[in-house]
C-alpha cells in the first residue's frame, strides 16, 4: 500500500513543480524598452518640393517666400493649395507662378544654411 501512496505523492510533487516552472516563467519581467533615437544634429528647412505650407511655417523659407510672393497665405484659395507644391499650384495660378519664379524661389532656398 505505501507503493500507491508514494507513487501518488510523487505525481502530486512533479505537478506542482511543473506548475510552478510555468506560472514563474509568466511572470518574468518584461525587458527594457530600446534607448530613444538621437536627435538629429540638424533638420533641413523644407525645400521647393515641400508643400507651400510647410515653407510658410518656417520663418527662414517664409522669408524667401513672401520676397517672391508677398502675401500668399492670404491668397482666399490658400486652404485648398497650401498642401501643393508650387509646380503643383502653377498651372491653376493663371500665370502668377511661373518656371522662372519657382527656379528663383528654389535658388533662394538652396542658399539658406541649415539649421
């Protein structure tokens, strides 16, 4: 009789190890998160491929900007083309933005220093 009894206490024993490697194994702590990316040492100011709002909103291409087109976050319009580029708005622009001022407006964007 003490065969049974063993037999059962060591099934009773191996169990709960077993549950106990498994309910342990759960509750491991979850690992660190990664390290935050490095800032970037500069960001580039939007360029003449940028959306003409993204260039309004940044004081230096603004500046560039409102030398070749004074005025043009008031144009009644600007909601519907400011997330356009000026290549994009040029044929809707009855002749107001032309290749040569994009080019002029693109070469004044070229020379301004990264910030």
């Amino acid at each position: 009789m003490e065969i049974p009894m063993l037999k059962t206490l060591f099934a009773a024993t191996a169990a709960t190890l077993l549950i106990a490697g498994a309910a342990s194994a759960q509750t491991a702590p979850a690992p660190a998160p990664a390290p935050a990316p490095a800032p970037a040492a500069h960001v580039a100011h939007p360029t003449i491929e940028s959306p003409i709002e993204a260039l309004i909103n940044d004081p230096v291409t603004n500046a560039v900007v409102q030398k070749h087109l004074p005025g043009v976050e008031k144009h009644p319009a600007y909601s519907q083309f400011k997330g356009m580029t000026f290549r994009q708005v040029a044929p809707y622009s009855e002749g107001h933005i032309t290749d040569e001022l994009i080019a002029a407006i693109d070469a004044d964007l070229k020379a301004l220093p990264a910030h």
